[in-house]
C-alpha cells in the first residue's frame, strides 16, 4: 500500500454526517439554478408538504428543512448537503 494512501480523508458515515447538521447550521446544496446557499431550519423525521412536492422523511432516514436567506425553503438529505 502506497503511505499517502493513509492520508486520505475517510468517508463519513451517514450517522455522523446527520449528527453534524443542527439549526442553523450554513449548508449549500445544488437546486434548479445552481447552488444555493442557507441555513438548517429543522430536523425533519416524517413527511411533509413542501412547495407542492412530499418530502418522504423518517427518523430512521430523516431529511433536512433548509431555507435561503431570501425565505425559499427546500428538504434534503444529509448526503445532498454541503456543511459551509
């Protein structure tokens, strides 16, 4: 095994990537024109309406109400959020 292999950052795991994400927590996330950035309103642990589209959230898999500082709010998963 080749020694820089050791500096690697290791891959985080779903548990610890959730944990990291709290209220108001800075994020970034890709939407429909570009990347958008905002904040961690809330955590999300079941379904819910957001702008027409059902958010499926469970507490085993949860999902994340995030919101732009111009008031537009979006859900999702941990893995699709960029802690800023």
């Amino acid at each position: 095994m080749h020694a820089a292999a050791n500096w690697l950052p290791q891959a985080r795991s779903k548990e610890e990537k959730v944990a990291n994400l709290r209220k108001g927590t800075p994020v970034s996330w890709k939407s429909h024109s570009g990347t958008a950035e905002g904040k961690v309103v809330r955590k999300l642990t079941h379904p819910i309406q957001i702008k027409g589209h059902k958010a499926m959230a469970t507490k085993e898999n949860p999902e994340f109400l995030v919101e732009t500082d111009e008031g537009k709010q979006a859900a999702h998963k941990a893995k699709a959020l960029k802690k800023l």
